[in-house]
C-alpha cells in the first residue's frame, strides 16, 4: 500500500490529542482528593501522556470529519477521551496477562508492586501492585467519561455519539472475558478470530469511526460501511499485533518477546502452528507453550515452529486479505475524499508497522 495523505498532518493531530489529555489531566489535579496519596494521580498523568499511536482517537476524529464535521477543538477532545478508555483497557489487560513492561517501561501493576517492595510496607508486593493498578484503570474508565461529556460538543452531539462508546465499552469487556476463556478452550481458530474481533477490532478501529461518524450525525449507510472498513482493519491490526507480540523487537514494542509465550495466549497465530504441526513439533509446543519459566532459548524453538509450520505466512496472508477487504470498502463509503484518503493511509499505518 502506498496511501499518501497531502497536506493532513497526522503527527500534528496526535498532537491535539495530547494537548487536551495534558488539559483535562491538568484540571483533575486541583480536585485530587485532601488525604489521598498523589502517586495514583501522578502515574496515571505519566503513563496517559508517556506515548501510544493514539489510533482510536485519530480513527474518531476521521469518522466525525468523513460524516461532514468540521475541524476544531470540542471534537479533538472527544476523540482525546478514547485515549483514557484505552488506558483503562492495557491497565487491566496487563494485569489479567501478568505483563510486566508497557511502552518500554514498568507496567502500572509492576510499577506499584515495587514501590511496595522499596518501602518495605506489610502485606504482598504482587497483590498490592494488582489491586492499585485496577483502580488506577477504573479511575481511566471514570475519567474517559467524564472527558467525552465535557469535550464542548452540544448535548445532542454528545448524546448521538454516546451509544456507540457505550457498545464500544461492553464490546471490550466482554471480549476480554473471551480471552479468559479461550485460555482454558479448545484453542481454535475460530475462537482466537471470535476474540480479536470483540476485544480488539471493533474498539480500535470501527467502534472509533462509528463514535466520530455519530457525534456528527452520520447516516445510518454510513456507520454500516464504515463497519465494513473496520471490522476487517481491526482484524489485520490485531493479527499484526499478534505477530510483534513473538516476532517483534522490544525496543521498538516495549514489551517482551516472551510475555505471550509464557502465558500461552491463545491467537490465531498459535492455533495455526498447534493445527499444522507434526508429532514432534506438537509435543514441543506442549511443553514450551504456555511455561512460565520458557527462556530465550525455547523461544527460539517455538519460533521455528511457527515457522516451519507454515502459521507465520499464513497470517501474513490473513493480514492481507482483510487489509484488502477493508480497503475495497472503504472505496465504496460515502465519506469524503479527504478522509478516504487519510483513512486508506491509516490502514497502511495499522499493519505496516514493527512497533
């Protein structure tokens, strides 16, 4: 693909985004409760405002001006919202996945197990890490809500563009619950697509677009081709993901090549080796797949078994099919030429990438 968008500068928008993050941050600050320690307050400003791709909230803000909004700050601040929805969302997912390392840095969990550890306080590091951490992602949640109501949009923007974000929010906790049980499932295909698509695509790429669309009162036509868009992106994005998560480099992911091994997450990629693999390899899945104390070294084995049995290419093919689907759509939406090309550049953005 090779999508180009003149004159749309998508490293400035993102810098909206954080602008107004760092501003609704900014008036928590003097309504922080007396008594409270700051550090809940303190790390959440830095781990909102310490990177990310801020695709949910470019994929909202390209729904909105693809329905015939109009530039300016109430719906960059909308838009801005997803970014602490998305917040909550790693907080407790890395805390479900025993993830140590996000965005090249200590995990929120992690992070407070070891200011527990440093301080020598009574009780479990561990257990204290995991208990701070989720209310540090319900207080994203909170505040996600609290950022699109207050984003300067009229209340009937607000109210068109709210069902969507509340599908989006039941979407990713029920697919999160999915994972959990895909983890203990027949690990199939079928499941680990059924996954991606709930916890991942949908609030990624199309609950974002459909949420712009809405606030700019949308059509109907609209909001069902842009799902045709991103349902299929959102797959692709997530089978990228998946990818990185085994094949990446941490330096350019920020988490470790072993986490999905050592949890045994159940994607697509794995079911495709575990399909495939011969009597030999199958065994040593079995006992690589899924070890908490899997090392570099079986890493690699595992690795050359995705390989060799043929899983690695055919997600890449997976990846291109549905990038192809999604593009073929998105040539048939009734969105402006401006966004479908910016949108068609962001599809290449989502899957083209190594980080």
């Amino acid at each position: 693909m090779t999508a180009t968008v003149p004159e749309v500068d998508l490293g400035a928008l993102r810098k909206r985004f954080d602008a107004q993050l760092a501003a609704f941050l900014d008036r928590q600050d003097p309504d922080w409760p007396d008594g409270a320690p700051r550090g809940v307050f303190t790390t959440l400003n830095r781990f909102v405002l310490a990177g990310g791709k801020r695709l949910r909230p470019t994929f909202c803000y390209w729904g909105w001006r693809g329905a015939g909004g109009v530039d300016g700050t109430p719906i960059v601040a909308a838009a801005a919202a997803l970014e602490l929805f998305h917040a909550f969302a790693l907080i407790h997912d890395d805390i479900m996945d025993g993830s140590d390392r996000r965005r090249g840095e200590p995990s929120v969990h992690r992070l407070f197990a070891d200011l527990h550890a440093r301080s020598a306080w009574r009780g479990d590091p561990a257990s204290y890490g995991r208990s701070t951490a989720l209310l540090c992602g319900d207080l994203c949640a909170a505040w996600a809500d609290q950022m699109f109501h207050e984003c300067g949009l009229t209340p009937d923007e607000v109210h068109r563009g709210y069902g969507v974000f509340a599908t989006m929010r039941t979407e990713v906790i029920a697919g999160q619950y999915l994972d959990l049980v895909s983890g203990v499932g027949d690990g199939s295909v079928a499941s680990a697509l059924t996954v991606i698509r709930m916890k991942a695509a949908r609030y990624t790429v199309t609950r974002p677009l459909q949420i712009g669309a809405a606030l700019a009162a949308g059509s109907p036509e609209l909001l069902t081709a842009l799902a045709e868009f991103g349902d299929p992106l959102g797959d692709a994005f997530q089978l990228r993901d998946d990818v990185l998560g085994v094949f990446g480099d941490p330096a350019l992911t920020g988490k470790s090549v072993l986490d999905d091994l050592r949890e045994g997450k159940p994607t697509v990629m794995m079911a495709l080796a575990r399909g495939s693999a011969n009597r030999a390899q199958a065994l040593r899945l079995k006992d690589l797949f899924g070890n908490p104390d899997l090392e570099s070294a079986g890493a690699d084995d595992l690795r050359g078994i995705i390989v060799e049995t043929g899983a690695l290419g055919r997600i890449e093919q997976m990846i291109k099919v549905r990038t192809d689907t999604a593009l073929a759509a998105l040539a048939d939406a009734p969105i402006s030429r401006e966004a479908d090309a910016v949108l068609a550049a962001l599809a290449s953005e989502v899957v083209d990438r190594e980080r």
